[in-house]
C-alpha cells in the first residue's frame, strides 16, 4: 500500500501548482495517477481493511453514479421525431440539434449536450474525482496515514492562500484562480481546525513519556495555515467567504463541545438546531434582495452577473451539457466586452445551466446526505473524530461555496474536497469499539 498512500500524497501536492500555474499537463495526469493508485489497492488492500470499509461511503458512491449516469445520458444520441413513441425523447434534445437537422432538410440524432466533447472531458474529470476519494479511503483507513495525508492537505490549502494573499497585498495584476485560491483558504481554516483537535487529543495519550514531535509538527501546521488561510479571508473583504468558511467551522465546533462536554445525543440535536437557526437567519440577511438563490451570494463583477442570468433564463431544464458553458459565452455575449475570459457567477449557476435545475439540487441534497452521515460518525467515533467531522465541515463549505463564487469547480479545490472526503469516510468508523 505504500505506493498508494504515495501517489495520494502526490496528488495532494500537485494541486497547488495545478492552480497557481495553470499547469494542465499536471491536471491532465490526475486521472491517470488515480488510475494506477487504484490497481494497486486493488492488488494489495488487506482483505481486514477491506472488511471495514466495506459499505462505507455509500452516500458517496450512490450520488456519483445518478451525476456520472446523468452526465453519460446527456452525450448519448436521441432520435427526433415528432412520432408518439419518441415524442418525450425530442422534449430533452437541445434546440440546437433540431435547428441543424432544419438547416440540412434531413433528420440527424439530437443530444441533450450541445458540446459532446466538453462534456466527455467533464465525465473523465468527474470519475477521477470520484476515484481520488475512493483511493483516499483506501489509503487512509491507516491512522497514520490519515494523520500524514490531513496533514499535507492542509499545508496545499494553506500555500494556495499564502500564494493568493501575495497577490492581495501587492496588487500585482491577475490571478486567474483568485476565487479558487481563497475557497481553498475556506477550506484550509476547516482542516487546520481538524489538524488542531487531533493533535490535542492526541496529545493527551501521549503524555506518558512517548515521542509527541510528530504532534508538534501538526499542531504547528494547524496554527500557521489557520493564521494564513484567514489572513486571506481577510483581505478579501468578502461576507459570502466568510460565511462560507462559518458554515464549516460553526458545526466542527459543535461537535467538539459535545464531545469534550459529553452532552450526548439531545445535547448534539440542540446545539445542531441553534445553529442551523442562526446560519439561516445569516444567510438570509447575507443574500440580500437577489429573487434567485444560485446568485444570491455571488459577489461576481456584474458582467458575469449579467451572462449568468440570461443563460440561465434560456437554459433548458435538462441542462445544456457538462462543460458546455464556454461553448455558450460567445453566443450570450455583449458585443462590447472585447477579448475578455467570462465564467459563470458562481457555480450553482453553472451546474445549473450545464446540468439542468434538478441536478443541481440533488446534487445540494447529496452532500447535506453525506454531512449529516459523517457527523453522526463523528458523535459515535470513540477516538480521531476530528476525521469525519472535518469531512462534515468541508462539504458544508464547498456546498456554501458553490453560491458565492465558481471556485469549488477548479481542479486544484475538487480533487483536494475530494481527498478529504475520502479520508472522512474511511476514519468515520474505527476498527474497535474504543476506536
């Protein structure tokens, strides 16, 4: 397994890169490295690590393979016709393919994507994305192995913040993945949180004389990518990011009461119900006077505000295909706006408009699914709880996230979200009643 538990660390630390540098070979290869990762678990998982993680994570492997199934569904060829048989196949095919077959004066098969590429490319990404995390849980149903890959998570967070906070504090011109660099500074305030509770815990095992350097090296990774990731934040001046990066830390904190305060499982629904209360009140102050929530929280230059509205009024309810949103800039456009690269307000917006409406929400549901799961697995783990509850934060982050701003969907933040829910779902059970 060591040569799994290595290739996860290598894509632990690519992602920075991949987003600083808009390295797209190193992108590019993440699916081959999850590839090979993933034969070698095969080859090599001791059938007791199998055991245990063996039905874990099944929220997680049923809502990629509904997206991924969607996805594929959305490349494949539909007849149009006007016939009674296919008539409700020719209510899904894009209007673009029914405008071509016009243009010909012949009958051609329709798809709901208008971009069979693009979103080939996007199918690709989001089974690797799904086969990262699958390794992760593999890999790091090891403690030490967790505790080393939480542990380079956050230092990728945090060089992703320090990186974009160069860029606030010296305005030295663009960063093309400014939204992606400071969603991963939410993000590195949740895991080095994680890494804080578990060298503490873990530290009061230890006091009887064992070595505890390695837990001063993660208390001392907690502290400097806590103090970085919200010096970011702070530059930013950005409300949406700092509730987002809230909506994550307000329930690991809760679960941290209720554990070290031994409240139980009434004390936990209380504080959950208080919290869920605030966070709705905050939100619903923070959204303002916007009608449709995917743009409620986008803080987004008003051209991109512009463009996402008016794709979104014409986009059809099973989407216009994954990664087709480029495809649509030029046609959406305004004539005056030059060379300039556009993306979508945020990424609700986006999903919603390559996905459909549906999807989108599905897609929110999923992950509240999975949060909830996890965080019952951190009330019930008797050690290293700080794994799932950091897990639980995380998704309550990116899925605020994803209404603020485009950034979840970078390569660089996916694949990080996706390493650590792995890493979540493999530590929300120990391997013992005291684990």
């Amino acid at each position: 397994m060591f040569i799994a538990f290595a290739i996860v660390l290598v894509l632990v630390a690519i992602c920075p890169f991949v987003a600083t540098l808009d390295a797209r070979v190193l992108a590019n290869l993440v699916p081959i490295l999850v590839a090979s990762g993933l034969v070698v678990v095969s080859l090599r998982i001791d059938p007791a690590d199998y055991r245990r993680i063996r039905g874990l994570g099944w929220p997680l492997v049923v809502g990629a393979l509904v997206l991924c199934g969607w996805i594929l569904v959305q490349t494949l060829p539909l007849p149009i016709s006007k016939a009674p048989p296919l008539a409700w196949l020719s209510e899904l095919v894009h209007p673009v393919w029914l405008s071509a077959a016009e243009a010909l004066q012949h009958p051609i098969a329709g798809r709901i994507t208008v971009d069979v590429g693009a979103t080939t490319v996007v199918l690709v990404q989001v089974v690797a994305l799904v086969g990262a995390a699958l390794l992760a849980a593999a890999v790091t149903i090891d403690r030490e192995r967790a505790e080393s890959v939480l542990v380079c998570s956050t230092i990728a967070t945090a060089l992703l913040a320090a990186v974009v906070t160069y860029v606030l504090l010296l305005r030295v011109g663009e960063f093309a993945a400014r939204d992606e660099a400071l969603d991963a500074a939410c993000l590195g305030l949740v895991l080095s949180a994680a890494c804080g509770t578990l060298a503490y815990e873990r530290d009061k095992r230890r006091r009887r004389g064992r070595d505890r350097s390695r837990l001063g090296v993660t208390a001392i990774v907690a502290v400097v990518a806590f103090f970085v990731s919200l010096v970011a934040l702070l530059l930013a001046r950005s409300g949406a990011l700092l509730l987002a990066a809230a909506g994550g830390l307000v329930p690991f904190a809760a679960i941290v009461v209720v554990r070290r305060l031994d409240l139980g499982r009434w004390g936990a629904v209380a504080i959950g119900a208080t919290g869920i209360v605030i966070f709705v009140a905050l939100g619903v102050g923070a959204a303002g006077t916007s009608s449709d929530p995917r743009l409620a929280f986008a803080e987004a230059s008003s051209l991109s505000l512009d463009l996402s509205r008016r794709i979104l009024a014409d986009a059809p309810w099973p989407g216009t295909g994954a990664g087709t949103f480029a495809s649509l800039v030029p046609i959406y456009r305004p004539s005056d706006t030059g060379a300039a690269s556009l993306d979508a307000a945020t990424a609700a917006a986006k999903v919603s408009i390559e996905l459909g409406r549906p999807a989108l929400w599905l897609v929110v549901a999923a992950a509240v699914i999975t949060m909830l799961w996890l965080l019952r697995g951190a009330l019930r783990r008797g050690r290293d709880y700080a794994y799932p509850a950091a897990g639980a934060a995380s998704l309550a982050t990116m899925t605020i996230l994803g209404f603020a701003n485009v950034g979840v969907l970078g390569s660089a933040i996916s694949l990080l979200a996706a390493i650590v829910l792995g890493l979540a779902i493999a530590q929300s059970k120990g391997s013992s009643a005291t684990d």
